[in-house]
C-alpha cells in the first residue's frame, strides 16, 4: 500500500509555499488570507458591476481588465495550492477546492459561450474562508447545535408541511369553485399558486377574491398563515431547549446546575462531582 505523501516530503520551495497558503497560524499565512479575501470580494464586485448597464457600457475596457487580473490571480492561486500540498487530489475533490475550480471555469467559458461570464458570482463561496482566517470556527458549535435540533424535529415539521399542502391544494381547488375564471382563477393550479401566496402571507396582489364568501375563506387563510410561520419555529426552539437543558450538568446531591463543564465539587452543596460520578458506573 503506498505511503500518503506528508508535509516533510514536499520539496523545500514546496514546504515555503505551503506556510504562505495554508499557514494561518503564521503571520504571513494571515497577510495572504486577508490579501486573498479582499480580492475574492473586489472580483465580486466587479461581476455585479458588469451587470449595470449605467456603469458598464462606459467602463467596459476597466471592467475587462479587472476581470482579467482576478482570474489570472486566482488561476495562480489554485495552481499554487495544487503544486504546495502534500495530497493534490485531496484538495482538488474537497469542498473548497471543487469552489475554486468552479469559480474560475466561467471566466473562460466566457470566451466560447456568451453570457456565462455571470455564472463568475460563484466566487463569492470563497469568502468561506474568512472563517479561518478570522478563526471564527468556534461559532460552528452553534450552528451544529442548530443543525442537530432542525434534523431531531425533522419528523414533525414534515408532518406540519404536509398539513399545510394539504390545506393549500383544498383552499385552492374551493376558491376556483367559488371564484371562478371570471375572477381571475381560470384553474385549480392557479387556486392553489393563491393559497400559497396568502398562507405564506406574501400576498402578491395578483389575485383577489371578489365574493363575500371568497373573501371570508381567505379572511381565514390569512389567519392560517400566522400559524404557518409560528408552528415550525416553535418545534425547532422546543428542540434546541430539549438539547441545551439536556448538556447542563447537575448536581445529583442537590440537582444544582453545574456552570462550570469541569467542575470538580457542586458550588451550591461541595459535593464532589467526580467521586459522584464515579459511584453511579
């Protein structure tokens, strides 16, 4: 089985490159991140700047240019990263690096196949990286902890979701029965496209009922919505309470919650935490 490539094998210029790109921890690893970060959004930028009419057409040749240096730059980029890792084809199949593989295709497509140069903003998913680089990982515990809580509710929010279309293809289908094509609602899949716009308490105003008992079954709806907003974000806050209560230590002598996630002795009663613990294996 063939040994996988270490830091310590790359060659010495290899070994350079490597601390400039990958090397948060040291000063100039920061320098490039930061460097990089602020390129990524310029770039950015730029593409939506391209797509007003007022700005481009004047400055067509700057934009261009522009353009051009970024996606220069950031071809340099990734073939640094390819040449500085001890693994190329793991950071080629990984998330970022499949991102700054995608970000530079449109730029070059470009030159083949008209309007594909906006498919550019793709880019922006590099600015993940300013996670790293202002070491904000330690947010991620949240999020994971919000992740857990919408897959643990999972079960329920489908089975509310599934109310809810039902509710929409039944008030659909009896607001074109009650309406009619005359109103506006020339189909039961028109009805329906009402009942989600007014459940979701959107209401576009494209469609209106003009009858007392239409409007009385959408006076209801409306309610409906309110619920529809409600309910999900209830089950979700539910589960991240059941999660957040069910992570507190307690104090089995006196069920004190325990502030502190090493504590060694209970500060409401001294008890020992550890021989406690010990004692209930």
């Amino acid at each position: 089985m063939k040994k996988e490539r270490s830091f310590e094998d790359l060659k010495p210029w290899q070994q350079r490159l490597h601390r400039v790109i990958f090397g948060i921890d040291t000063r100039i690893g920061k320098i490039f991140d930061i460097v990089l970060l602020w390129a990524i959004l310029i770039s950015v930028v730029i593409v939506m700047l391209e797509s007003v009419k007022e700005i481009a057409e004047p400055n067509i040749q700057l934009l261009k240019i522009l353009e051009w240096f970024f996606t220069i730059l950031f071809t340099l980029e990734y073939i640094a990263r390819i040449s500085s890792t001890p693994n190329p084809k793991k950071y080629i199949t990984s998330f970022m690096g499949i991102v700054d593989l995608l970000s530079l295709i449109p730029s070059y497509l470009g030159l083949f196949v008209s309007g594909s140069e906006s498919l550019k903003v793709i880019r922006s998913i590099r600015l993940i990286r300013v996670f790293r680089v202002l070491k904000l990982t330690h947010f991620m515990g949240g999020a994971n902890q919000l992740g857990g809580a919408l897959y643990n509710s999972r079960h329920k929010i489908v089975v509310f979701l599934g109310a809810v279309v039902c509710v929409t293809v039944i008030m659909g289908t009896l607001m074109y029965m009650v309406e009619g094509s005359e109103h506006g609602f020339t189909s039961i899949p028109q009805g329906i496209y009402w009942a989600i716009v007014t459940i979701t308490t959107v209401g576009y105003g494209d469609l209106a009922p003009t009858t007392v008992f239409g409007q009385s079954m959408a006076s209801a709806l409306m309610i409906v919505g309110y619920a529809v907003l409600a309910v999900p974000t209830g089950i979700v806050t539910s589960e991240i309470m059941h999660a957040k209560k069910s992570s507190i230590r307690q104090c089995n002598n006196c069920s004190a919650q325990l502030t502190l996630d090493q504590a060694h002795y209970c500060h409401n009663c001294g008890t020992h935490i550890e021989d406690e613990e010990e004692n209930l294996k």
